[in-house]
C-alpha cells in the first residue's frame, strides 16, 4: 500500500505525550520520523504510568507512541549538535515540538529562525496554553487543563465532587488537532510552495471537546447543574447514563415516554411529553433506576433490543479486548519485540482502502538509528566517532545498551510545556 505520507520527512522534537502521540499519527500515516533525544533517551522512556515495563528497559509509555519513528540521541545544547539539527531541519518537510515556548528561541530554533532557512517547513508547536499570551510559561497538563477548561463540572453526581477523566483525553485530542493542522498546512505548501507555524495547545483541545454545552451556554441556554440520580450530562433529557442492573451496569440513551411505558410496563413515563423529559428528568431517571435495579443485565438486553432502545453493557478492558468489532477492526496492534518479547499497542485508528496502516519499524532504542542518520547527513565513522566522546551525541547502543533510570535527569532543554 502507498503510504499517504511517504514522501514526507520530519523532525520530532517532542517528549511526553501530546508531542510524539501528533507525531506517531504522521509516522503510521508514511512520513519518514527522526525523533530527537536527549542523551539518555526521551523523559517517557523512564516512566510508565501503572509502572507498565516490559523490562528493566522498556517503558510502555513510551511504546505507546513511538512506532513507525528513527531515534537519534543529540546535545543540541552544544554548537556541534546545533550543527546536526539544523541539517535535519533543512531537509525536513515537518517539525513538531512541545517545548515550554521560548525553550527552542533559546537556543537558535525558532520559527522564524526555520522558516528563514527552510521556506517550506512546517512548523509546528504544541503547548500547553498557545505559544504567547499570559499562560504561555505555565505548566500544562491534561489533569491541570481538564480543571481549568471546565471539563471537570460536566461529570459525577450533585453531591460529588468534579469529576476528571481518567485518561488523558485532551493530550490525545490536542496530539490529534496539530497531526490535523499539519496534513492542512501541507496541503497549503502543495499549493503555495510556503510552509506554515502551526499552533495546537491543550487548553484550546479542551474547549473544542465540549462544542456541545459549551456552545449552549455562550448563546443563553442554562444547563442543569450536576445530577442528583446520574444523568450523565448537564444538558440531555432523562433517561441517559449508567444505570445499576440486578447484577451489574447498563448504559441506557434517549428513549422517549410511550417506548419507556411499553419497555417497563410503567404507564406513568407515558404522560410524561419530550419537554417534561428535560424538566423533571431527574424524576423520570429516578423512575427508570427503580426498574433497571429488579432485573439483571442480559434480561434488560433482551428487552431493550425489542424495543429499540439504544443501549450499551459496560465493558471493563478484557470485555473490549474480547468484542467481536473490536478484533474486526484490527484495532490492537501485536508484534514482538526483539527486546521487550510479546507487545500489544492501540494501532493506527484509520484505515484506508480497508487496511489498517502497517507496523514499518518498532519502537527504537534510544538512539538507535544515530549513526544511519548522521551518515545520511554526511557524518563519517570517524567524526561520529569523535561526536560520541564529546557527548553531542549518545554512545553507541549495540555495544553499551540501554538501561532506564528511576529518576532520569531533566537536561536543560527537556523540560515539558505540555504532558
């Protein structure tokens, strides 16, 4: 299959998640990846959320999103290592990175710096807050962005506390809305020969995930503060949400009075009209709870599908890993890994002409590729060879391995802007 971005070539100057998750998009899409790391590898090879290691050295953090990329290991706080950079950067049809703003000017790489020398680049900036404004030097972090958004009041009950995901949504959005923002200014160079500055920041993906009751309230509408029976937004009628069965959970989705009366043999929801449905939704939920707790899961299953009602069981993860649609759609990607043994990862969530986008290269070791790439910028054995005992590059992988550390040091360019 011809990749859609297999002419493209670009540099990740990225760590964490939002960075190499937009950047993971373009490498499964084609574009050829060459993923920039501190020495000692990228901050996300040394931690795993749910301390999930494969190994003493691998990180499934960092599997999460390394795929389909090359790794080279380079001081670019050193004049040599600048040296390097800039060569990729001419070359390169795409930078990504996720910088603190300001870090990158520091040191010689702004946009302005780039687009000088390479008119056609695409450059493109993922923070936390924008890349200017009064935010713009603050931490941004999806739990942080989810709180200050205005996310966190949109879930849980009346008398609980604000609810935040428990994944990290806006980083992936934010990861998504750049990858999208960079096809977009490609296509423009297609047509103008001019590169582009991208912007994609966490807190403006956070806004956009809310395009429903967000929009509502800026044009008057009041939403119902949090609900006291469940309902799962602030904004629909009742029923809707997570309902407890005699033995387990059921999702139940906007059935209107006379199917409810018929699915529960309750004449009451019938005098209920679609506008009493928003008023006194927390009665008609209420209603709708007692019922739902007298029978179990596959009998309100059984009942609701001969009624039309939309519903869903909830799944724990070996319930979805075990879906018929999920196995069809080949949305878990499975290889081994000459380090780490057996893997499985969330593949590509696109497919095109009915093909899931191929697994083209593991994730590397840190710097696995350093020497390929600096001999494909004219490096000889000898002066990489010198570049490695003045550290502007990292040592040589095959010979000396890799191993995490607990506690990797920050290096002064690796200091996140966004998570």
């Amino acid at each position: 299959m011809m990749l859609p971005l297999s002419n493209i070539r670009v540099v990740s100057l990225t760590h964490y998640l939002q960075g190499p998750a937009c950047v993971q998009f373009l490498a499964d899409l084609g574009a050829e990846v060459v993923k920039i790391e501190r020495i000692g590898g990228a901050y996300e090879r040394h931690w795993s959320g749910a301390q999930a290691f494969l190994n003493e050295d691998t990180s499934v953090f960092f599997l999460a999103a390394g795929r389909n990329q090359r790794s080279v290991e380079l001081d670019f706080t050193k004049e040599e290592g600048r040296e390097v950079l800039w060569k990729l950067i001419d070359k390169a049809d795409v930078l990504v990175e996720n910088f603190r703003p300001g870090t990158l000017d520091k040191y010689g790489f702004s946009w302005e710096a780039a687009r000088e020398r390479n008119p056609g680049l695409v450059y493109c900036s993922l923070t936390g807050y924008g890349t200017d404004g009064p935010m713009r030097a603050k931490p941004g972090q999806d739990l942080l962005i989810q709180s200050l958004s205005g996310l966190a009041t949109l879930s849980g009950r009346a008398d609980g506390p604000p609810i935040l995901f428990g994944t990290a949504i806006v980083d992936q959005h934010a990861a998504t809305l750049g990858a999208m923002g960079v096809l977009a200014a490609l296509l423009r160079r297609q047509q103008t020969g001019v590169g582009s500055r991208v912007d994609s920041n966490l807190l403006n993906a956070a806004l956009d995930l809310q395009v429903e009751p967000l929009n509502y309230h800026l044009n008057g509408a009041k939403l119902w503060d949090r609900s006291a029976s469940g309902i799962s937004s602030r904004f629909h009628q009742a029923p809707y949400g997570v309902f407890k069965t005699a033995d387990g959970w059921l999702t139940m989705s906007l059935a209107d009075g006379a199917t409810l009366a018929r699915t529960f043999g309750d004449e009451t929801f019938a005098s209920w009209s679609r506008n009493d449905q928003f008023e006194l939704r927390e009665e008609v939920n209420e209603r709708v709870a007692i019922h739902m707790a007298t029978r179990t899961t596959a009998e309100w299953i059984e009942t609701f599908s001969a009624n039309g009602i939309w519903h869903a069981k909830v799944h724990d993860y070996d319930d979805v890993l075990a879906d018929p649609q999920v196995i069809h759609n080949g949305a878990i990607l499975s290889y081994e890994d000459a380090n780490a043994g057996p893997v499985r990862l969330i593949g590509h969530p696109i497919r095109f002409d009915g093909e899931t986008m191929p697994l083209r290269r593991h994730p590397p070791m840190p710097g696995e590729q350093t020497e390929e790439v600096l001999g494909e910028l004219g490096y000889d054995a000898i002066r990489v060879a010198e570049m490695r005992t003045t550290a502007v590059i990292g040592p040589n992988r095959a010979e000396v391995g890799f191993k995490r550390a607990a506690n990797a040091p920050a290096s002064a360019y690796s200091r996140k802007s966004s998570d």
